[in-house]
C-alpha cells in the first residue's frame, strides 16, 4: 500500500517539479536573476531549436509519467511485471535530463559570463526521478 502511494504522490510532485524553478540565471552579477523552470525553458526551446525541445520534452515530461502511470498499472494488476524492465530505462531517460541541466549549469559557470545558481526545483526533479526508480525496483521484486 505504501508502495502505490509513493509511486501515486509522484503523479503530483512531477507537475509541481516541472513548474519549480530549477536554475536562476542572470546576465550580469549585479541585475537580478531569471528563474527558469522546466516549462519556461521548453517554451524558450520551441522557438529556437525543435528537435532539442521533442528530446527534453520526452526526458524529462512523458518518459516519467508514463514510468510512473506504467508502474501503477502493474501494482493495480492492470498490467504484466514483464513490463517492469521497460519502466526503468523511462526512469534512466529521465534521469538524462537531470544530467542535462547539470550540463548546462557546469558550462554557463565555466564560460564565466553572467551568473547561475541552482534553485529548489532541481532538486525536487531529481528526487522525484530517484524516487521513481527506487520505486520500479521495488515494484519489481514486490510483486515477482
């Protein structure tokens, strides 16, 4: 029972985690800094390079839930545990995203123009994609 709830509250925190600011960024040390979340930096990503924005928006929106919703259904017996083995590459996909913005932050630094700082959102992506595969797994061997 605790597993499906675990795996259910990630039905709500992955939207949230989408909304959440996950970098701030700024130009210049002394302006202010632009929050940019998972949903402004695909609208950003639309209008300027489409085969990028179909990737993050398959790594990090569809990959998870359909992980997630994909591991529900076999809690519920709605689906077979064979499927489980496909669930975690969706986990390890959505993880590629995390690794992309850590990417980008370790570069925007680097480069030395401007200034990024890491914001609360990241940190709740990584958990709820961390959470989720932890969550397959048990799933896994729950229900063998």
């Amino acid at each position: 029972m605790i597993l499906k709830a675990a795996n259910l509250s990630l039905l709500v925190l992955f939207p949230l985690a989408w909304f959440a600011p996950l970098l701030k960024a700024g130009l210049l040390p002394f302006f202010s800094l632009d929050e940019i979340s998972t949903v402004t930096a695909l609208q950003a990503l639309w209008e300027k390079d489409i085969f990028l924005a179909l990737l993050v928006t398959f790594f990090a929106i569809f990959s998870p839930i359909i992980k997630v919703a994909g591991t529900a259904l076999v809690q519920f017996g709605l689906l077979k545990v064979s499927v489980v083995p496909v669930l975690s590459i969706l986990g390890k996909l959505a993880m590629a995203d995390v690794f992309l913005v850590a990417l980008y932050i370790i570069i925007a630094k680097g480069v030395g123009v401007g200034r990024v700082e890491t914001d609360w959102g990241l940190y709740l992506f990584t958990f709820c994609v961390l959470a989720s595969l932890l969550i397959t797994e048990l799933t896994k061997r729950a229900y063998k």
